[in-house]
C-alpha cells in the first residue's frame, strides 16, 4: 500500500532549496492540485527570476522562464495564444512586487484567466539576502543592515490589499505554509485558484508566507515561528477577494 | 494595376502580419507607428485574434515572449524609445531562440529625441540591440510594398532560424502611402517541436529557456547560435544595386535615404557623373560581399544616412580601406535633400572629399 | 511632365490630406506611380497639415516635396512658407477666401479660387479643398479622362460616408468650372 508519493506532476530531479526552505512544500502543492484536477498535459508554467528560477527543471509540463518580473506578461500571451491550456506563474516578491509590479497589477486589472503563485519570504534570496519590497519595517537584511527604515525605504507592498482596489480579479488570498493547518488551507486555496481558471472566472493570486531561514538567519523550526509571530501579524491571512463568492456563485 | 491598393506604410505592415498568420500583435501607443497598432485592433477581433494594448512596452515584448513560446506567429511595434524599453526582452528572445517579429519606425533620438523620421537606430539593431552575444536579422524597407514584402520574409526567416527578425523602418516609411499588392508567395511553414502547447503527457516536458549557469554550456550554446547565424550570412543577404555597372563613385544608403540618393544619383548621371548604389535591404546579414566586390572597381564610397553615420562603420569594414569612405548625412529628424546628396557626389567626383 | 510633385498645405481640418490621397489614387488609376506623404505629429492638430503627392510615368525615387511643380495653399501660412520652394514654371493654387494677399512670384502661374466661400455660397461648408481640387485638375488635365476622377473620389470616400461621393463630384465640378473674374 503506497502511503506516500510523489506527485506525477514533479520530475525527478533535486531540488536546490536551501534546508528548511517551504518553497519545496509550495511546488507539492502545486503538483498535487495539478494532479487532482488532471490538467498536467496542458498546464504551462512560468518561472520567474528568483530562487526558483529553476522550477522549469522540477515540474514535468512544458515551463518557460520568464524575465525578471515579466512573468504574468508572458503567461498573457501563452493563455491568449492557447485560452484551453492552464496557464501559471510561480514568482517571489522582488519579482512579483518590485521590479513586476506593473505586470502584476495590469494582468490582474485585465482579469487575465491565469493563476499566480506568489512566495512572499519578505527577503531577496538567490542573491544573497536583500530588502525586499515585502521586507518588514525594522527587518535586518543585506541592503538594510539597521533594520528597514520606512523613512528611508517606504513600508512593504501589501500585494493582496492592493489588488483587492482592483475590479479585474477573481480571487486573491493570503495563505501560509508553516505548519500543518496552514499548509490545508494553502493547498485549498491554491486549487480554488486553479479551478477558477478551468470555469473561465479568471485572475486569482496565492500570496504564500514562506520562510527563508538561510537569509533570515534563523533555524529552520524559528523561521517557521518567525512568520506565525511576525509576519501573519502584518501579513493577515485570509481571502482578500472573491468575486464569485461575492456575486452568490457559489 | 488594378490589383494594387494605397496603404500606409505601417498598415502595409499590419495587413502583411496578418495574411502570413499573424494572429497576435501587443504594443504600445507611440508616434510614428501607432497606425499599426489602430490597424491591428480593428481587424484581429474580427478573424479570430489577439490585439492587446500592452501597460507598457516591456509587457508587450514579454506578451510577445509568451505567444512565441507556444510556437504561433506574434508581432510587436513600436518607435526608438519604445525599442529600447523592449531591449531586455529582444535579449531573452534571442538567448531561448524564439521566433518573432519586432517592428522599428524609427524617430530621432537619443533620448525622447523627436517624431520625425531618423535612422539613428542602426547599431541598436544591428549589433544586437541589448545584453549578450546575439544578433536580430533586420529588415530594411525602402518603400511601402517592402514593408509588406519584408514582413512577411521577416516571419518565414524568424521561424526558419528560431530568433527575431526587425523591421527597420522610419517614420517616413510608416507614415507614406504608395500602391501595394499583396499578393506575396508563402513558404512552407516551418515544424515547431520545441513549443510548450501542453505535453499531452505523450512527450517530455519542453522547456523555454535562456538561463545556463554552467559557463562551458553557455558557452557551447552561443557557439552553436552563431554557426546558424553564419548560415544567415551565407544565405540571406538581400540588396539592390542601382546603376552601379560602369559606377566610379558607390552610394550607401538604406530605406528612405536610399530613395534621395537615387534622386540624386539621376541628377550626377545627367552631369556625366559615374555613380551608383548599393541598397542594403537586410542590414544584418550585412551584403559585405558587395561592397567587398564594389571596392575593387570604385574609387570611392559614400554613406548617405539619417544619424550621426552608423552604417558607415560597417561599409568601411566591407571595404576594408581599399577606397575612402566619406559621410553624407542629417540627423535628428532631419531629412537630406537630394542637393546636399548630389553635391556631396560632385565633390567626391572633383576630388574635393576628405 | 515625366514626374510632378504636388503639395498640398493648409490647416489641420481642411481635408489637405483627403485631397493629396485623392489625387494620388487618381495617379494609381491612370496607370502612374505615386506616393503620397504627409506631415504628421502634433502640428497637425489644429495647426498646419500638409502632404506630398508624387505621380511619376518612372519609379518615385525620393517622395519627400520639397520644389512642387504645383502648390495648393489653403492658408496664409502655408503660401507664406511654401511660395519661394515651387519650381519656377510651375503653378500655385490659392484659396483667396482665406489668403488675401497676392502671390509674389512672377514665374509660375497663379490661380485663385475662394473655395471657402464658394463651398459656404452653395452650403457645402466642409467642400472647399475638394472644389479647389476640381480647379487642380481643371488646370492640368486632370479631368481628361473624368471616369478615373470619379473611380478615385470612390476609393477615398470611406464606404461609411457613400453618400457624400455626389456631394464631392458636384464639388469637383464646382471648382472645375470655377472662372476668375
């Protein structure tokens, strides 16, 4: 009796993440709701520039790596050109809300029919550890090393509540994945998101809370608390919009 | 002439885009090729296709990115600066080899620069454009049916070589209207096995790509995109030669300046001056053989050019100082007239060029 | 003539550009090569509009105007800047409604035509450049083969507004029969 597996949708190859890092964690998810929902042979995802700029390496459908930021750009132009395939981007904060943030907020304006995965690690990690544009006001990194000074560097992009301001998307949702109970709901959500594109609803994000304990400079178990102590406080998790839900849909 | 029709210039390009397949275009308001744009989102919604004003030109080439990674034929356009902002993207087309069609109406430059036709723009697109070694085939029409005609040579050359093909233009040529057939003889298209339209879970994933972390396979990569683009250089040279026959004195010139030197080279001809033309229509693969060959029986060149002279370089490196290579030119938005090109020509002819 | 260049300039609005595509498609039509250029930018809103018709029995080398051999000005300005550039011999519409000096140049011929009022007299208020046009063609043959006259007028009046192609053809003659005195 098989009481574990990997999910089909996940190749074979090693991932590279660092020890304790959940960016593992998130691509199961993904593969698994990928799985349950059939749809590997026509999903296309777009990795981003980030730490996971390899995920092409590591999910078995056909990937694209996208320029720094442009993810969802590209994810247009793969879901007009082919609207039956399923369409994703994988991406992290600096992609996602920095250097992308115009492509960010104009797919999801559109109400583009994609789905977003956005790792939120409030940290720069493939380069080394620094501020992000989700970084936490006081948060010690490379580029802030006394701590972010919003005087100096503003606050954090709070992606979900901005994109809530928008009429274009249908679903967008803060989820986390540092333990168990938040790891259901991510995944939940994270299928809704899915199932959103297959019903042809529309643009809906996953803001996923994620730890990155080699830049954070904390053990894998603390960075795991640092975001239920200091994060979620900031981040709030839970469903920032949902249109059908709103219209009675369901 | 019946079969022929009076279209602008960029909407030569637009109606070209779409009877080869075209089916997607992203751009970006910008002067002086929106009419391609206006042309393309009155017509794609109605055979079936995507016309989508961009939040930016970044977005767009990323738009277009994303169609030619599905293997389908995509087209973006734009203006000088609207090409810079695009750099990033034509760099990550070139380096995941995907097909695509990029049009430049030129404007003068650098900076905001102005709206009025230049050609100020030839080393960003011939010596590549943004970071990386790589190479775009750029396409240079000089009047309103080679826009068309090269439109759609650009989308059969992009496909065959797997990388982007420009449309050099200016804004003289985006904006004239002259009659056009568009009758054209299409090739054969071209198979696309490495496209993402879904594995079907019948073949391995396919994977759209430009990031080699391993130096040797970058390496390896880069050289084998330039044996393919020696096989461009080989096979896909294109130019006109024009009164060059008995010609003592060779004109340069590409697109609209072209069109004045022929003016001007009419007018030495009646003064019994031996001078012709070589017309550059791909600028890369540069037609280096030419000049290579017209240096053997010319005493002199001379590069008529809307910029600060930037093709000059590459005639100079054609003629490979067998004879001198002088500059004619304006810049700026600036057009030259055919007398300052003529009197260029005289000057040349009574040894008064430097 | 082997080759004419016109240019046709006045103020945004006019139909400068309608009249230089007119006769162009006229060109196309008697078996010519043409090309037509105009100005474009933001001086065309509201300001001065022009445009280049070349119409050439050889190919069209350059189609940039800069000596017309016919100039057709519907403005102050635009006579103001463009009289000293046309070719000695060559002819000078003016719409004297609106320009109320007197061409300077005494080597090339002068017509005057005072379109506006003539298009205001017959309440066609939008028709002057298309009566001056008839006036164009008058002068240089144009009306020698008329069929291609009306075929052009076809092609630019959009197939949305077919029913002004009588209105312009009424204008054309207009213009055409029009008599200085």
């Amino acid at each position: 009796m098989v009481i574990f597996d990997k999910p089909h949708a996940l190749t074979d190859v090693p991932l590279h993440y660092c020890p304790g890092c959940t960016h593992g964690i998130v691509h199961r998810l993904v593969a698994e709701v990928i799985d349950e929902l059939g749809i590997e042979g026509k999903t296309i995802g777009i990795a981003p520039v980030g730490c996971s700029v390899m995920a092409y390496d590591y999910f078995n459908f056909d990937m694209i790596e996208a320029a720094h930021g442009r993810a969802p750009a590209v994810a247009t132009g793969v879901k007009r050109s082919d609207p039956e395939n399923i369409v994703f981007t994988y991406q992290g904060d600096g992609d996602l809300a920095s250097i992308g943030t115009a492509e960010t907020v104009h797919s999801a304006a559109r109400n583009e029919n994609i789905t977003v995965i956005f790792i939120n690690n409030a940290i720069y990690g493939m380069t080394g550890g620094q501020m992000a544009p989700t970084s936490l006001p006081g948060q010690v990194t490379q580029t802030s090393p006394y701590g972010r000074d919003v005087n100096l560097c503003g606050y954090p992009v709070k992606v979900c509540e901005m994109l809530s301001q928008l009429d274009g998307p249908e679903y967008l949702a803060r989820v986390a994945v540092n333990n168990v109970k938040n790891i259901k709901n991510a995944k939940k959500a994270i299928k809704k998101a899915f199932e959103n594109q297959i019903n042809g609803k529309g643009f809906s994000l996953i803001e996923v809370l994620s730890s990155c304990p080699t830049n954070w400079g904390l053990t894998p178990q603390k960075a795991l608390q640092w975001i239920d102590e200091k994060m979620i406080p900031y981040y709030p998790l839970g469903v920032y919009k949902d249109r059908s839900a709103e219209k009675g849909d369901e | 002439m019946a079969d022929k029709v009076l279209m602008k210039g960029n909407e030569a390009i637009a109606e070209a885009a779409i009877l080869a397949g075209c089916r997607h275009y992203f751009g970006y308001p910008i002067t002086p090729q929106t009419e391609v744009a206006a042309y393309m989102a009155k017509r794609m919604p109605k055979i079936g296709g995507t016309f989508l004003q961009a939040e930016s030109e970044i977005a767009a080439i990323n738009m277009v990115y994303g169609v030619a990674s599905t293997g389908k034929r995509v087209m973006t356009s734009s203006s000088s600066p609207g090409i810079s902002l695009k750099g990033e993207g034509l760099s990550y087309l070139a380096g995941a080899d995907l097909p695509a069609l990029v049009v430049n109406v030129q404007r003068g430059g650098p900076g905001l620069g102005g709206i009025q036709p230049s050609q100020s723009d030839y080393f960003q697109a011939t010596k590549g454009g943004a970071h990386g070694d790589f190479h775009m085939i750029v396409l240079a029409p000089d009047s309103v049916q080679e826009m068309a005609e090269l439109t759609v040579r650009g989308f059969e050359l992009a496909d065959q070589y797997r990388m982007t093909a420009m449309i050099l233009a200016d804004g003289t040529m985006g904006q004239m209207m002259e009659p056009v057939s568009l009758d054209f003889k299409f090739r054969d298209p071209v198979e696309k096995p490495w496209a993402v339209t879904g594995t079907g879970m019948k073949r391995e994933h396919n994977i759209i790509n430009s990031l080699y972390l391993k130096p040797d396979l970058l390496e390896k990569t880069n050289f084998d995109r330039f044996e393919r683009y020696k096989v461009i250089e080989e096979n896909e040279v294109l130019y006109e030669e024009y009164k060059m026959e008995d010609a003592e004195i060779c004109v340069a010139a590409f697109g609209i300046a072209a069109r004045v030197a022929k003016n001007a080279i009419d007018q030495a001809r009646e003064q019994g001056v031996k001078v012709g033309l070589i017309r550059p229509i791909t600028l890369w693969p540069f037609p280096t053989k030419a000049f290579a060959a017209a240096a053997e029986k010319v005493g002199h060149f001379l590069s008529v050019e809307l910029s600060m002279g930037q093709m000059i370089e590459d005639v100079r490196l054609a003629v490979n100082g067998k004879a001198p290579v002088s500059l004619c030119n304006r810049t700026g938005g600036m057009i030259p007239l055919p007398e300052q090109v003529l009197d260029a020509i005289l000057s040349i002819h009574n040894g008064g060029a430097k | 003539m082997a080759t004419t260049q016109y240019l046709f300039a006045g103020f945004g609005g006019q139909g400068i550009l309608f009249s230089g595509k007119l006769l162009a498609y006229k060109g196309l039509i008697d078996g010519m090569n043409v090309s037509w250029l105009p100005s474009y930018g933001p001086e065309m809103r509201g300001g001065t509009a022009s445009c280049g018709v070349v119409i050439s029995d050889k190919e069209v080398a350059s189609p940039i105007v800069v000596t017309p051999d016919v100039l057709i000005a519907m403005n102050l300005p635009s006579l103001d800047r463009y009289e000293s550039a046309v070719r000695p011999g060559g002819m000078i519409f003016v719409d004297s409604t609106l320009v109320e000096r007197k061409v300077e140049r005494t080597d090339v011929q002068v017509f005057y035509v005072p379109a506006t009022k003539i298009a205001s007299d017959h309440n066609i208020p939008k028709m002057a450049n298309i009566i001056l046009m008839g006036k164009v063609l008058a002068e240089t043959n144009g009306f020698e083969n008329e069929q291609a006259v009306v075929d052009a007028l076809k092609k630019v009046v959009s197939a949305k507004h077919a029913d002004m192609l009588d209105v312009n053809l009424n204008a054309m003659k207009i213009g055409r029969d029009y008599q200085e005195g």
